[in-house]
C-alpha cells in the first residue's frame, strides 16, 4: 500500500502559523557538501568537538536512513533572532556593528552574540517542531514516524536548508538569505512522509568577490572561503571548547565572552535583517547583552544560574563563562578588574580559571 502524500503547500503554511519565517522541503537525500565535511574531519578543523567526527555520526550524516529508518522527507525551518540591524553594509575596513554602538558597551563590558541576549532557541523551537511532526501524522492518517531536531542531530543542516530554497552559504559559512541576512535559526523535521512536491535549491552563492567577513576576523578563523577552521573561531572558542584557550588567540579576542558576531555584522546582507518578531529573543536589559566584565568575574555558581538560567549561556557553565570573562578583562587594560582577576587566579576552585585569571593580570600589567 503507497505511502499517502501531503500538500508541501498547507505545511508551510501550517509552520508560519507556528512563527517560523522560512520553511523548505525537500526529499531526504545525502547533502551535496558531504565530501567537503569528510576533507573538514580529516583536516582536524573541527577541534575539540570530538563528537563530529565519530564513525556514528559520519554514516549519520551520509544516510539519513540512520537516523530514521524509511525517511523520505526534509522539513526545514527559519526562524528570525536578529534584535539589531544594520541600515547599510558595512565596510570592509569598519568595525561591526556592535551593542557599543547602541551605547551598551566598553572596555568594561563583555559582547555575547546577538543569538543568546535572550531565551534559549531550543526551548523555543522544538516544541514547535514537534507539533509540525503531530500534524504531519493527523493529516496522513497513516502511521508516519518523524524525528525534530534543532542543533542537535547529525545533520549538515545548513547545507540541507540550502537545498530547500532557504538560502546560500557564505563566505563566511553560514546560511545567508538574500532578504533577510543570516541571523536566523534552523530546525527540522525528518519523516517518512511524501510530499506532492518539493522545494528547489536556492543558488549556490551570492558573495561574488566581496570578502568583508574573511578579512574582519579578528583571529583568521577562515583559510579560505566557505572553510572555517574552529580551532581559530571564537564562537568555538567561547563556547564549545572545555579547555585551555591557545595563549596567542587570547589577545585577538577582544571582549566576547559567548559566541561572536562579526563575520555576520559585516556581511553587505545583514542590512536586510528582519527584526525578530519572538519576544523571548529580546534582551531585558542591557546586561543580557554586554554583561559587566567585573559582574562576570565575581559570579559564584549560584549567581551564575540565577543570572543564566533559560538562555543558551546557561550550556557552558559558570568554569567557560568566568574564563572567558578573564580574557576579555586582560583585554580591556582595566586595572579596576586586578582585585576581582587576582581572587579568582589565587582562590577560584576551578584550575581553568585561575590559569586565564592569571593570564589576565599580567596582560593588564603588560607582561
């Protein structure tokens, strides 16, 4: 008996009920980009995050019958976080738009990317995810087994979303939508449903020789365009990465203690960026944003969930924030923040810390 089908048409519309602001479908096939993700593994550009290049989650990411046996079907969703715009592109030798320039920000404050000012995505998205996948099965009536991620499945999710029309991967590797920049999330639903019809690819690329983001990170993250090499990035850095910060990156950091936002921030597209319209991205004051460095630095593990709880800081513990944080108060010369940095590097249980504690001071005393 033939699998039932259902109207690609009346999902995208049901997924905009729900909030979503880009949804594509597609069959579920490997992604074209996967022997460019193997050359990535094998290089080691993927660093600390072991969990990437496991035999599992390679044959994952070659079969998507792995994951979900019988899967027939892609459904991938936007959703837009963007909380600040730009009003024309920036250029090549500006800086990027930061929470400085909405008067948030200075030496004594630390930057968190735009993504993470408010609720965390995942809480937000999923639930969603799974109501598109309750759906999918009432309107089959058929037994349709479907499987939502966001951020979580061995997925090249970007290079599945370009294939469903939501958009071009760019120099910098992320997904770009030409209306609406690059400061939106991903989720999507695996299942074994049919559709009528499907989504067609959106165009490879639209950077054409612009290298805006290539050339403004800080720490030359990108050996070349569309490759990213974690172990450089500082959004890896801040947050994915458990360990000891390379000692020649840390002055190249600057002040972000979560993620980073300029290889976006200087993209001629981020001036298309669609204002958020989720209320639960939206900072509530100015500390969610560009937290004080000496506020960070003083958290305990009880301040740190009371302040973090909800949001997606929360992940990396209050061992990565308060290292973080003593890079960035090294950077910022402050000697207001020797006190705070000297406790944490004589006192602070954590060996993480007092090391970056300790690297702090004397950058701010110039050894």
């Amino acid at each position: 008996m033939p699998m039932p089908t259902v109207s690609a048409d009346s999902a995208r519309q049901f997924a905009a009920r729900l909030g979503f602001t880009g949804v594509g479908i597609i069959p579920a096939a490997p992604s074209p980009r996967l022997d460019a993700y193997h050359h990535w593994i094998a290089a080691g550009m993927h660093g600390s995050m072991g969990y990437l290049a496991r035999p599992d989650r390679v044959q994952r990411r070659a079969d998507l019958n792995v994951i979900l046996p019988g899967v027939r079907s892609l459904v991938i969703v936007a959703l837009d976080y963007g909380t600040i715009t730009t009003a024309s592109p920036r250029q090549a030798d500006s800086p990027p738009l930061t929470v400085v320039e909405r008067g948030l920000g200075g030496e004594a404050r630390g930057r968190i990317s735009n993504y993470a000012w408010g609720a965390d995505y995942h809480t937000i998205m999923l639930p969603r995810l799974e109501q598109i996948a309750a759906w999918l099965r009432e309107q089959s009536g058929n037994d349709v087994i479907s499987r939502a991620y966001v951020d979580t499945g061995a997925i090249l999710e970007r290079s599945h979303a370009q294939q469903a029309g939501l958009g071009f991967v760019g120099k910098n590797t992320m997904l770009i939508h030409p209306r609406r920049g690059s400061y939106f999330f991903l989720g999507e639903v695996l299942t074994t449903l049919t559709f009528e019809d499907y989504d067609q690819p959106h165009r490879e690329t639209m950077c054409g020789t612009c290298t805006r983001c290539l050339s403004a990170c800080p720490t030359g993250a990108f050996p070349q365009p569309y490759v990213l090499d974690a172990r450089r990035c500082i959004s890896y850095l801040t947050i994915e990465h458990k360990g000891s910060i390379p000692v020649e990156l840390r002055p190249l950091m600057g002040n972000w203690v979560y993620g980073c936002d300029i290889c976006q921030a200087v993209c001629p597209f981020t001036r298309f960026v669609q204002l958020s319209a989720e209320a639960a991205f939206w900072s509530q004051d100015a500390d969610r944003a560009a937290p004080l460095l000496a506020d960070l630095l003083a958290l305990d593990e009880a301040g740190f969930r009371a302040r973090y709880a909800g949001s997606a800081v929360e992940r990396i513990k209050r061992e990565r924030l308060v290292r973080n944080a003593c890079i960035a108060a090294g950077n910022s010369g402050l000697p207001d923040l020797l006190p705070l940095l000297e406790r944490l590097a004589q006192e602070d249980e954590s060996a993480l810390v007092r090391e970056h504690a300790a690297w702090g001071q004397g950058r701010i005393n110039g050894l």
